[in-house]
C-alpha cells in the first residue's frame, strides 16, 4: 500500500464535489452513447471519442515538452498499460450497449466499486473498515432498488445475455485502471499524465477500429455521429475522468469508486428532466440508500483517517 500525505477536510470534499460531477458527466455519456448505437459503430465511436479529448490536451502538453517528455519515456510502459485498461475498458462498453440494455450496463456498472476493493485488497493489500464494506453494499441494494424499480420480481425477470458478459469484462478493466493510476508516480499535472494514457490507448484500439471499419461499416459522417462524438469526448472522456482521476489522486481508488454508483441516480434525475418521466417512490428508496452507502464509505467519522 503507498503511503499518501494527509489530506485536509477541505481537499477532500473538493474531491468528493468534482467525483460527484464526474460521475454526472458518465451518466450523460450512458445515455448518448445507448441513443446512438444504431447509428454509429461502437469501437468507432470509442476511437474519436478518445482521439478527440487527446487532441485538446495536446496544447497543455506542448507548455513545457521537454520536461514531460522525460517523464513520458520514464513511465510509457504504465501510461500504455492505463490505456489499454480505460479504452478497452469504455471501448466493451460501447459494444456491450449493442447487445444488452442500459438497464443492465448500470446494474453490471454497480460492481465497479466492490471490484475495485478486490483488486486493491488482491495486489496491494488495502483492508477496508467493516463500516465502508456495510456501505458498498447499501449503494449496490439502492442500484438494484432503482434497477428494479422497487420490485424483485422485476429484477427476478431481468434476463442477462453475451452483451452482458461484455459489460462486466469492462468492469474489471476500469477497476484495474483505478487501483493502478493512484500508484502512478509520475510528477505531472493531471491533464498532462491523463495525455499519453489517451495516446496508447488509442494507438492500441486503432487496429480494432480499422477492421471494424473495413468488415463491418464506418463511422458515418453525419449531424448525429459528429455530435455525439463530440458531447462524449468533451465531457465524458475528457471532464469526467479529469475530475475523476484528480479526486482518485487525492481520496484513493476504493473511496473514489462507491461514486459510480452515483449515475443511475443522475440517469434517472435526467430521465425525468429531459424525458418527462415521473419519479416514484423507489427513485427515492434508491437515492436514499445510496446517499448512506455514501456515507459510510466516505462521510463517517470512523473512515475519515486515511
């Protein structure tokens, strides 16, 4: 386990604020990235999504290249390894939403958190408090309560299929990329280390992407493809996993983790916002529990210490 300086009340409840957006921001790309799917390919839209947010960080890395560069060669090997996992992982993602629900990619997305405890656990020896575990799992019940819209017979009827398969190998490629990254020492700002994780990973899917261009179809060039890529990359691929990896960097991967469980709450706030559904009472169950399962993780005095 790496040893990391205290961090006062303040800096973590920045970190807390900006996971909490970022976990906004995911919620939106969820939606998107479902009400396009029969329009755009996914591994295309996955490359452009990631190309384009490296594209805009290009100008913060040419500040003071040198310097970066040397740290770039230093690193490569992990930056290239955090790439593989966060594009590979997005990229199953978007591949999975071609075959299975969202329904179910949220439900699947709701084990990010006790995923990211095993590994921590598994490779670097991280014990959680019995209090942070009892709020992992109130989060996962309150998912489920959403989920299933407050009734177990739906969950009972809820049938899993090869896309949903796809959806949890994505899970174990974002919780291997947040164990990892908070052990990255690399001295960079977090827009300049987020850069080359882009590059790699991109450079690693570009091959991905050429064949599912070439035998199955391309990325249409098109009002809906364009808009969708570039609403994904600006605040998914780029806003998001800033705010994310800064507020991993400062409170650590197992607490950043129980926020994810925070966007089938914005979903189902942004479901009656922008698509006039109505909220029920087991939105409010599942908000509820999640809010305590929050809590316990992160809120409780007896998990304050670090």
């Amino acid at each position: 386990m790496i040893n990391r300086p205290e961090i006062s009340s303040r800096e973590r409840k920045y970190a807390y604020l900006i996971l909490t957006v970022s976990s906004l921001f995911l919620a939106l790309n969820h939606i998107i990235t479902r009400g396009v799917h029969a329009h755009v390919p996914p591994l295309g839209l996955s490359f452009w999504r990631w190309f384009v947010a490296a594209i805009v960080l290009l100008p913060v890395v040419l500040v003071d290249i040198r310097t970066t560069l040397i740290v770039y060669r230093e690193h490569w090997r992990e930056f290239l390894l955090l790439g593989a996992f966060l594009v590979g992982a997005s990229s199953l993602v978007m591949v999975a939403l071609n075959f299975t629900t969202a329904t179910n990619v949220v439900m699947i997305n709701a084990t990010q958190p006790i995923l990211t405890v095993l590994f921590s656990w598994l490779f670097y020896g991280v014990r959680l408090k019995v209090v942070q575990i009892l709020g992992i799992l109130a989060s996962f019940l309150g998912v489920l309560t959403i989920i299933c819209q407050g009734s177990w017979q739906i969950l009972a009827q809820l049938k899993l299929n090869g896309g949903d398969l796809i959806a949890m190998g994505s899970m174990l490629g974002f919780a291997a990329y947040s164990v990892r990254y908070v052990r990255l020492a690399h001295g960079l700002s977090t827009s300049r280390a987020f850069f080359p994780i882009l590059v790699g990973g991109c450079a690693l899917l570009l091959p991905f992407y050429i064949g599912e261009s070439t035998l199955a179809r391309p990325v249409p060039i098109s009002p809906i493809s364009i808009g969708a890529i570039l609403s994904i990359a600006l605040l998914a691929s780029l806003l998001s996993m800033l705010m994310w990896n800064a507020g991993m960097r400062i409170v650590g991967a197992n607490k950043a983790s129980i926020f994810i469980n925070l966007v089938p709450v914005f979903g189902a706030m942004l479901a009656v916002t922008l698509l006039g559904e109505k909220f029920a009472l087991f939105h409010l169950l599942g908000m509820i529990l999640i809010g305590i399962g929050l809590w316990l993780v992160v809120g409780s005095p007896s998990t304050q210490s670090r």
